[in-house]
C-alpha cells in the first residue's frame, strides 16, 4: 500500500468537504469553500498516481475550477456514465455541469488571467427546491435519477432524464438529512439525518419500507456530514454515527429483514463518512494451488471525526488497515476508483490524501457480469399470485385459452427454480423464508383466504387485504447459516465477538431489527397535516441553527417570512449581476400567482356599492431588467440572452435578443423593452411593454406580425410549436404557431382560483398544447379546449389515492416508472395504499372500490392530458386489477369500446383511435392479460374470434 498527499490539491487553505473521482479515472473533482463563494474543482488524476507526471510542468495539475455556486459546495458527484457533474452547497442549489467542446480557453474568475482552464465545463442545469442547505447528492444506479438531501429535513428525487423535472419529495425526517445512498439494484434508497434515524425507502413508489433508530439512540452532538454506503452486493447497508456501549460505531443494516446486530467498531470519535469499494472480491489464488471456490467479500472504508481512517474487507476479522491522524480535522468525503484499488480522502483541514493497495492485498475484483449475476440471482425473486386456487379445478375450453395459462405455470416454476439454488435440501424446512414472522406458505394460503394476519409487536392483530402483491422472499442465504450462496459475504454463525478495533465485527447484546412501518407514519401523518394547513413555521431555534461543526464554513442569513414572490426576485438580481449565467426553465418555474389579499382590498371594499361584481385578479407582472439569460433546455443546449436599451437609433432605444443552440447563435433587435422570454426546441418568443408578443423559429426568423395582448404579461411558456401567455388580468391563451391557430382563447383564471388566497405553484404546457395549473392547495386542473372547461386531474389530499392499491396488478417493479405529464403533475408515481390498508384496517371492499375509482381517475386524466403513454399505462393497469378482482362488468365494457362495430354501418360513431393509439392494439395487448383469469374465458373467446373476423376481412 502506498500514502500520498499532493499538497497541490487545496481551495487555498478553506475547507474541502467533498471529492469524487471520475468513472474512467482520469480526473477527480472536490467541492468545498472557495474566497467568497463555493468552489467545484476539477484536478487531473495522472500526477496523483505518476510521480513522473506530477514533477512534468506540461502536465496540468488542475484542469477547471468554477465557482458558481454562492455559498460553500457539501458534495459534488459524477454520474455513472461521467457525462455530468452534480454539486450541492449552501446556497441551497445543486448545480448539474457537462463539459462544453466549443468554448475556447478562459482563465480562471479573479485570478488576474494567470490560471487557464484546461477542460471547459459549462452548468447546463440549475435544480431549485430546497429551502435550505444542500448537504448531499447521489446518482441512481443507472443515471435515471438525482437525489438529493438538505437541512429542510427533505430527500428530493430529481428525474435525471428530464431536469428539472421533481419525481418525488421524501418526507418524514424530523432533523437535518446528511446523507443518501442508493441500493446497488436500484430498489430502495436511504438517508442518515441529525434526527437519529436512518430511512429506507422504496423506489417502486418513494414510500418509507423501515426507519432504523436503535443504533443511534444514545448519539450525543452532530457531525458535518453523515456519509452512509450501500455494498455492492446490496446486501449490508452501513451508517456513519451510530453508537454502540458509548462508543462509536458504524453501524452495519442487514438487507433481510433490517437486522441491526453488527458493527465496525474501533474510531475514537463520531463516524463520519463510510463508503464501499465498488467491486466485489474473491480471494487471490496462490501460483500452482488448485482453484478452489472462494466466497466473494466486499471492502470498506470508514472516516471519522477522530482524524483517521479504516479500510476493512469483510473476509477478514480485524481492518485492513488503519491510519491514524492522517489530518488536521475531521474527515469528510471518501472516493474509490473504478478499478478498486486506489481511494482519495478529503478532510475539513482543506487537503486530500490518496491510498494505493494492490491486488495481494485487497483480492482478484470480479468481473461485471460475475457482479450483475450475483444481483440477478439475489433480487430476481417475486412472489405474485394471479389467479385464484379455488378456480384450478375449471375446464379450459379455449386452447389459446390454456397457452396463457400454461405460460404464467411455467413463468411461476422459472421463478421457483431461480430462487432454488440460495436453498439446500437438508435446511428446506428452515429456508421456507419468513416474511413479517409467517412463512411464506403460511402467507401463500393467507392470500387464498383474501387477507393476511399479522400481529403487532404489542400483540394487536392486523388485517392486510389481499393487494400486497410484491412480497419480497427474503430467501437470502444470511436467514440460515447453513445455507450459503456465491453473492453471500459472511454468516452471522462465523462472526467473532469484537474488543477492539483489531476485530471485524461486534454482536449487540440485544438484535434490534428495524423499527416496524408503523412507528415512521407518525411524521408522514404531521408532514400531510403540514400540507393542508400550506404553512411551514420556522421557529427561530432552526434560524439559528447551522449545520457546521466547524466555523470555517461561511453561514448563510436564512430569510424568515419572505415570500415565494420576493425570494423569486432576489434570485434573479443576484444572477443579473453575475451576467451570462443561465437562469432555470420557466417551464417548471414556481410562480406565486395569487388573489389580491382581503387586506389590501379593504379600502376598495369600502367604496364600493353592495352590488359590486367579484373582485378582480391581479397577477403580478415582471418588471425591466437591464439584461438577463435563461436556460431553455440542456439537451440539445439552448440558451436565451436579452439586453434592453443597448444601442439607440435616431432617438429610438433597442433591445438584442440573441439565442445561442449547440454553439450556433442568432441575433435580432426589437424596438421595445423585453420584459420576459421563453422557449423551446422549435420556437422563441418574447413579451415587450406595451403589451406586444414576438415570436420566431430557432433560427431567429420571424414567424407573424407582433401579437397585441388584451393586457400585461405576467408569464410565458413555450413547449414544441405552442405558446402560452398568461396575462396579469389572469387570463390564458395557447397559440400553435407553426399551424396559426388559437388553441385556448383568454381563458380566465378565476374559476379555480376565486374565494380562496390560493397560489398557482406550478405552471406546466403539455406537448399537445394543454395548459395545467398546480395550486398552492395540492390540486392541478388542466384546460380542456374541446370542452372549454377547467378538470381537476391531480389532488394532493386525495383520500382514493390514499387507499388505493393495485400493487397486485403491477407486470413489474419498472411499470411504476411511467412518465409523463400526468406524472410531472402529480409528483409522485404512486400510491401508498398498503401502508393505508395497515394504519386503519381498511375492509377489502372499500379498497376496493377506492382503487377502481383512483384508476379510472388516472385513465380520465390521462386521456384529457392526451398522453397516449400514460393512457396506455393506466388502461392496462385498470384492466389488469378488473380481471384479478373479477369486475366482469366494467371489463365487458372496456372490451367493446376498443373493440367497436365488427361490421361497418354508416351511423356508426365509434372512433378506431384513441389519443393516437389503435383501439384495437389496445384490445390484442388485453387479451393475455384476460387469459389469466379462467372465470373470463367466454369473453376472452369472444373478443379473439371478433379480432379473427375482422383480420380476416
């Protein structure tokens, strides 16, 4: 093993509180505090592993600093693919750079032109949400999401594919969230908060599966940052700060049933950070010794607040190694190369050390197929139970009939025969897998009778219904300890009792598995009441609380009681000062649209007569700016830039409007003031005073003659060829000005807003030019121009949602993840109706009947936002729950709308499509899904030979 400290990586002496090398190893970032500002560095890895390269003058050192962010970086990450870097300061942003390849070189900001940027590295997504610190940021598995954690006590769940798009708000910590990691298979993520507790939670619909507390019960004090780690294998989860018989420990979280029993022990002070070596190992066969079979392990390291750091393998019993006071101060962010074998430290002292190991001492990494087949004979275990036992004595008299039958035996017996090897004969009564204390056989026979019964630690029973779907086997290798599978690490049977910091594990003297779900709804239900009363207190204990640990870091005035509209405006000053730089899509922008308040219009009130006709709405309009840019979109990069009032032409003052597209820019004048701009991939508009509208193609050509507005503008949207402009008298209109037609024609605003002081929260344009308003209350309605009439399509207090659950009739854990403008709406990708079930014993028939009505809520709204992917997604989801819970009525129903008239008659007013989508597809896709329920064989034969006939035709 070999230490080094470049003493040439440093922020000048200010803290570095994060690092993060590159997937392909050629370069590292660190993030931490810059002179007056944050700063996000990214260095060239060569001179850290070449002693050559280091003393080479032509070899770069640093390759680009940017110092964007406003306050101190906590966390800066690359993506998997390493395209792009996230940072996340105290200036409550997180900030997502690409690198740009037709910048030319730049010098580095207040460096007097000495230091050049070698590598160009431009922020093409700013990501605003929270409203406080951003302490950590984590990248899914395969770059599909963004997390991340703040001091606003929230997990944010950002769609990576799609920013600045928001999948999921996680909330239910009570205290500052310091950490996120994602499980290795991308089914849970967890974060580690100053409430003393660690969250896990469910990607399938971001609802909490356990919140662990025993751990950190007797924590004292705080840590800058509580860096947790998932193995690679996705069986140990291991925590930073927990605390075991006073000491300090990092607390290991068994996959299989949350078991705490287990952890390294040793560090002197509060466990920082912890994070696992991305491979997994198997141990070095000697020269000429015969190949035997070697249990794979995986490899950890672990930094404190005590100065040192630990790197343990898990095949052993006692750390790797340890180095002690390998800094000044705490230890704050820990990063492995992709090939395993070499790690960077970062400490709060400002500088950075690198450990070299070596293939003897660590073992021989397996390859990714070896590790990809480990996840998929681990995790590629369901249990999901179509059909009912009591219908396998039926006749099957359809022969297509039987092949779908068939077909779903043999998909059932590929599972059992996967999930075989984890078992050996002689333990296959204690392997039968145990699932909240019932075997699964208990559990399958349960599910017959249409409910489970459990009972509560205190010994209440609990009713489940049958819509538990997904239940995870748990038939883990870890449940026994005779029986072993190649991805298992180690058994409890074979771990030693540890003394000392020389030994690999402690046994607690009590196992405390992971709280049960019951005990974490208690926040959930405090957050939703949070909700409806709209109002987030802020005590002045939490305006003075800082999450550092060190006065080094800068804290930043929290503002109190400013509302959405000025902080809105502040923002955008701070950015008008830094010029050039892009502001966020106005897309997705939160914009508090509101009633004049009864307070202001007191006076007016007054004066009025009794007769007077409603009060009028007044939106707010944005003011001059003397110049400004915006973000249109990332990919392709597209930005805007307006300057007012730069030249003067015969006494006329002139406004530039430039557009910038993958390098390519355009330029054009107009004759008055912009006061705001918007656009898309296929259009750039503009709103000037004097109420005038300008529109051109992403060339800059001018498309029509400017438009006159009946009033001020107060916002602007554009998405695909339409336009939407939303008027300070609060009316609404959508033009397609590719086809130059009025899609809504001043729309007013006050039929969803009026008798409240409600705010519009968000504004979104849908690609068939649909307008939807999100409202400060929860709800969303969205503009219907075939109806003229507002729907409601989103409620975030909506009790259906609450209960429903339909998790039975999910294909798959990915069928969740259906995107859309449906789902931007709504914010959340699914439902909670299990845990709902549980709270309140809800009786089966409520459930459901409140699924069936939540269903068919989604496919109603899905049609009117005509998102044919998202109708598609919710039919089949409904059609699906129909035949498992046996609705022959309303299936009947489906099936003949989609199947329409078999022969042709001229007073026929069936449509063949549906937003897009061939009815009859639709019914062909139904048709397997229908075969599995043998009470609907007639009608499965019925829609087959009608099908026939027409094909035939």
């Amino acid at each position: 093993m070999k230490l080094l400290k470049p003493t040439w990586v440093n922020h000048n002496g200010k803290p570095i509180f994060s690092v993060d090398i590159h997937p392909d190893g050629t370069k590292f970032a660190t993030g931490g505090q810059g002179q007056d500002s944050g700063k996000v560095v990214i260095w060239n890895m060569s001179p850290v592993l070449q002693e050559d390269d280091e003393k080479d003058e032509n070899i770069p050192k640093m390759l680009c600093q940017m110092d964007n962010h406003l306050a101190c970086v906590n966390c800066v990450r690359w993506s998997n693919s390493g395209m792009y870097l996230a940072s996340g300061g105290d200036d409550k942003l997180i900030m997502v750079w690409k690198r740009a390849t037709y910048i030319g070189p730049s010098t580095v900001f207040g460096s007097s032109g000495k230091l050049a940027n070698v590598e160009q590295w431009r922020c093409v997504s700013i990501l605003r949400n929270h409203s406080g610190d951003v302490m950590d940021v984590a990248w899914s598995p395969h770059d599909a999401w963004l997390a991340s954690c703040s001091v606003d006590n929230t997990v944010v769940i950002w769609n990576a594919v799609k920013f600045p798009e928001i999948l999921a708000t996680l909330r239910g910590h009570s205290g500052l969230v310091k950490g996120l990691t994602w499980d290795p298979v991308g089914k849970y993520i967890a974060s580690q908060a100053d409430d003393r507790s660690l969250k896990v939670w469910r990607t399938l619909d971001w609802q909490l599966e356990t919140s662990i507390t025993k751990p950190f019960d007797e924590c004292g004090g705080t840590t800058h940052v509580l860096r947790l780690s998932w193995s690679p294998d996705g069986h140990y989860l291991v925590s930073a700060h927990a605390m075991n018989n006073s000491g300090p420990t990092a607390q290991i979280i068994e996959r299989e049933g949350w078991k705490t029993n287990m952890d390294f022990v040793g560090h002197r002070k509060a466990v920082t950070v912890v994070k696992f070596n991305p491979k997994i190992f198997k141990k070095k066969q000697k020269n000429g010794s015969s190949a035997k079979p070697s249990c794979p392990y995986c490899c950890c390291a672990v930094g404190s607040k005590d100065r040192s750091l630990s790197v343990w393998l898990t095949c052993l019993k006692r750390p790797l190694v340890v180095i002690h006071e390998l800094f000044d101060k705490s230890i704050m962010d820990i990063s492995w190369t992709l090939n395993g074998l070499g790690i960077l430290v970062c400490s709060m002292d400002g500088s950075v050390a690198f450990l070299d190991f070596s293939q003897d001492e660590l073992g021989d990494p397996l390859s990714e197929e070896e590790k990809s087949r480990i996840h998929q004979s681990t995790y590629g275990k369901s249990l999901a139970i179509m059909t009912e036992a009591q219908l396998s004595t039926a006749v099957i008299e359809n022969p297509e009939m039987l092949k779908y039958q068939r077909r779903q035996q043999q998909q059932q017996q590929q599972l059992d025969q996967k999930s075989a090897p984890a078992r050996e004969p002689g333990s296959a009564a204690s392997v039968a897998g145990v699932v909240n204390g019932e075997s699964l056989e208990d559990i399958r026979k349960n599910l017959l009778k249409k409910q489970v019964e459990t009972r509560t630690a205190d010994g209440r029973r609990r009713i489940t219904p049958l819509c538990i779907a997904q239940l995870d086997t748990g038939v883990n290798a870890t449940s026994t300890p005779a029986a072993l599978s190649p991805s298992v690490l180690t058994t409890p049977s074979k771990i030693e009792p540890m003394k000392a910091f020389d030994s690999r594990f402690t046994e607690r003297s009590k196992a405390t598995p992971g709280a049960p779900t019951l005990t974490s709804m208690t926040p959930t239900a405090i957050e939703r009441l949070k909700e409806q009363n709209l109002v987030k207190e802020l005590r002045p204990r939490d305006l003075l609380e800082t999450s550092s640990d060190s006065d080094e870091k800068i804290p930043l005035a929290k503002p109190s009681s400013l509302s959405k509209r000025k902080l809105e405006l502040e923002v955008e000053t701070v950015e008008k000062k830094k010029k050039g730089r892009p502001r966020k899509d106005t897309r997705l922008m939160p914009v508090a649209l509101s009633v004049q308040s009864p307070a202001a219009l007191t006076a007016e009130k007054e004066a009025m007569c009794l007769s007077a006709p409603a009060l009028a709405l007044k939106l707010p309009v944005p003011g001059p700016q003397r110049a400004f840019t915006l973000q249109v979109s990332s990919d392709p990069s597209m930005y805007i830039e307006v300057e007012n009032e730069v030249t003067a032409v015969g006494g006329v003052k002139l406004s530039r409007l430039k557009c910038n597209r993958e390098g390519k820019e355009w330029e054009t004048v107009l004759t008055s003031r912009i006061l705001t701009a918007a656009g898309s991939c296929d259009v750039v508009c503009v709103a000037c005073e004097k109420r005038m509208l300008s529109v051109f193609s992403t060339c800059g050509r001018r498309l029509l003659p400017p438009i006159l507005l009946p009033s001020p503008i107060s916002t602007l949207h554009c998405t695909g060829s339409y336009v939407m402009a939303l008027t300070a008298a609060a009316t609404l209109s959508v033009w397609d000005v590719h086809r130059q037609v009025v899609v809504v024609k001043e729309e007013s605003l006050h039929s969803i807003l009026a008798g409240s002081d409600m705010t519009v929260s968000q504004i979104l344009l849908t690609q068939h030019g649909i307008p939807v308003m999100n409202l400060s209350d929860g709800k969303a309605y969205c503009f219907n121009p075939s109806l003229s009439t507002w729907n409601l399509v989103s409620d975030k207090q909506d009790s259906l949602a609450l209960c429903a659950d339909f998790r039975s009739s999910l294909p798959s854990q990915d069928a969740m993840l259906c995107s859309g403008p449906l789902a931007i709406i709504q914010g959340r990708t699914s439902n909670s109706g299990r845990q709902a079930a549980r709270l309140f014993s809800v009786p089966h028939v409520v459930q459901q009947e409140t699924t069936l009505a939540y269903l068919e809520n989604q496919v109603a709204a899905a049609l009117t936002l005509q998102s044919s992917h998202e109708y598609r997604h919710w039919l089949l989801l409904y059609a699906r729950y129909l035949v498992n819970e046996g609705f022959e009525y309303r299936l009947r129903e489906i099936c003949k709308d989609l199947l329409g008239p078999v022969h042709y008659s001229t007073g026929s007013q069936w449509e063949a499509t549906v937003v897009g989508l061939r009815k009859r597809e639709l019914l062909k896709e139904l048709l397997p899904v229908i075969g599995q329920n043998i009470r609907f064989q007639r009608l499965f034969t019925e829609c087959q030979e009608q099908l026939d006939i027409l094909r035939d035709k």
